[in-house]
C-alpha cells in the first residue's frame, strides 16, 4: 500500500488501513500475485477476467499501482476487470479511481451495440462466439460493510443483454466481483439485490458467471429456463501458503463449441506448497446448449 496522509483516513478507511497493517499485509504478497501471472501466460490464455478488489481503501495511488500490475498481464483489450467492494470503498470521483483502469472496463466495438450508449456498466466484450459482461457491484458502503449492489439501471440492462445474447447463441460469461447468489454470503458480505440477480439469470440463462469477494474455491450451479448456469469464484490471486485464507489459485476455461452444444473445460490452478510456482489443482467439464 503507498504512503498515507492522516487526514486521508478520517473516514472509513482508518478501519481498513488497520485491518490491513493487522492481517492482510502479511497475507497479500506481490511476490505471489506475480508468479501467478507468469504461471497464467505461460497457459497463453486468449483472455484473461479480473473480478475485483485490487486496491484496499481506494487512494488514488493504489489504482496507480493496480494499473501497472494489470498491464503486466496484458493489455485492455486482452483482460477485462470488474470492480469490487475495495476498489469503490469511499465516494471518490472516477476519474481519480476506478477510471484509471476503464481501458479494462469498457465495451469493444461488437458489445457496445447491446449496450446504451455512455453506460459505464454493463460492459460487453464479444469474440469467437463469447461474450462477456462485465458488471459493477462496487459501490461504497458505511464502516464494517463489505456488501455491493448493482442497482436497477444495470439490472436492467443485464436483463436485456443476456437475453440477446443469448437468443444469438454466444456463450456468456458474467463477471461480478461479489457471489452472485443470496446464500453466498452473509448480508454483511453480500449483495444487495442478489434475489433480483437470480431472477434475471432464471429468465435468461449464462453460461458461466465468475465472481470474487469470497476468497474461496467455490463452484455452484443454479437452474435456469435457459439451462444450468455454472458459478465458479476463485482465492485471492495473492494469499500466501499459510495464511488465513486459502492460497492462490486461478482457473482457465477452455470453451469451443461442438455443433449445437458448447463445452467447457475447467482447470484449476494453485499455488504450491513450497509457494514458488503454479500447479493444477482440477480439472472438470460442462456442456451447455448452444442455441435455444
Ligand atoms: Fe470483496
């Protein structure tokens, strides 16, 4: 974390500047989070999903350094991040904050004709019969909550999005930074508006919706009028071995489509014992229709 000035923690950040000096600094190491981008390259994914939380109490300097360490693993058009609790954590304008990284957050040219013109989320990204919508569900919340919301508007559109794109047959991948699902996580943790977020992927379906937040290896499935959709979170991409969170860990997915059904192939990939390099960790495969 950079230098603080005292008066930049008269807020809700002089909880979490502790909380990070009391536990998460030891947790949370660079080290880690950069071994995992060299282990996750050498995998030459085609795209890479960031969910959430990369900076602690949203200083301007922290987005700064969450920017650099983004560009590490590629550019704006190859990886796509989604905000979380931390990365919103006060009111502060975007420009100063989660603006700095909206080469990462924004509609390309095929996405942005399902979305309204100017809306920052949903963003959509589409390519080789995928799409991806990314969402926001950081907004700030009083001291000793870590819950998000998406809010009507973006409902909304996610709403109209899915069954779009679903209609046209792309594969679709959510990402939003908090599990998806009301029993994910405590009403201190979780998202606001989960039950309305459950009704929209009933009625449309996704494929895959990838989250954060939890810090767990988690895997659910929920039934939908469009098929199963499956709801993976991954640890942290910096916990260290022997902390009190899971270690690191990522998963690839591996979609291609098989005439009217697509599969997808998921590995897990985690840090190793000794903490010095990546090893799988899992590996399992879904189908989902590829045309309703
Ligand atoms: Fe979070």
């Amino acid at each position: 974390m950079p230098p603080v000035r005292a008066v930049q923690l008269m807020n809700k950040r002089l909880l979490g500047f502790f909380n990070w000096h009391r536990r998460r600094k030891s947790f949370h190491l660079r080290t880690v989070a950069d071994l995992l981008v060299k282990d996750l390259k050498d995998q030459q994914p085609d795209h890479v999903a960031v969910t959430g939380d990369l900076v602690n109490i949203s200083l301007r300097p922290e987005f700064e350094n969450a920017l650099e360490w983004l560009r590490t693993i590629g550019s704006g058009e190859h990886v796509s991040v989604v905000p979380g609790n931390h990365d919103a954590y006060v009111a502060m304008p975007w420009d100063e904050t989660l603006g700095v990284w909206s080469d990462y957050m924004r509609s390309d040219t095929l996405g942005a004709a399902h979305v309204a013109p100017g809306e920052r989320f949903p963003y959509i990204r589409i390519a080789g019969g995928i799409a991806i919508i990314g969402l926001s569900t950081g907004v700030p919340m009083p001291p000793l909550l870590a819950s998000g919301r998406l809010g009507e508007e973006q409902r909304t559109a996610l709403d109209k999005a899915l069954a779009t794109l679903g209609a046209e047959g792309y594969f679709r991948v959510v990402l939003i930074h908090h599990p998806p699902l009301a029993h994910q996580a405590s009403r201190r943790k979780g998202l606001r508006d989960a039950t309305e977020l459950a009704g929209i992927l009933e009625r449309n379906g996704a494929e895959l919706v990838l989250h954060g937040h939890n810090h767990r290896d988690m895997h659910e499935t929920l039934t939908t009028r469009r098929g199963v959709t499956h709801i993976y979170g991954v640890p942290s991409a910096s916990g260290c071995q022997g902390g009190h969170r899971p270690a690191a860990q990522y998963n690839l997915y591996d979609i291609e489509r098989d005439g009217g059904e697509w599969r997808c192939r998921v590995t897990v990939r985690g840090l190793a014992a000794d903490g010095r390099s990546f090893t799988p960790a899992g590996e399992t495969t879904f189908t989902a229709p590829a045309k309703f």
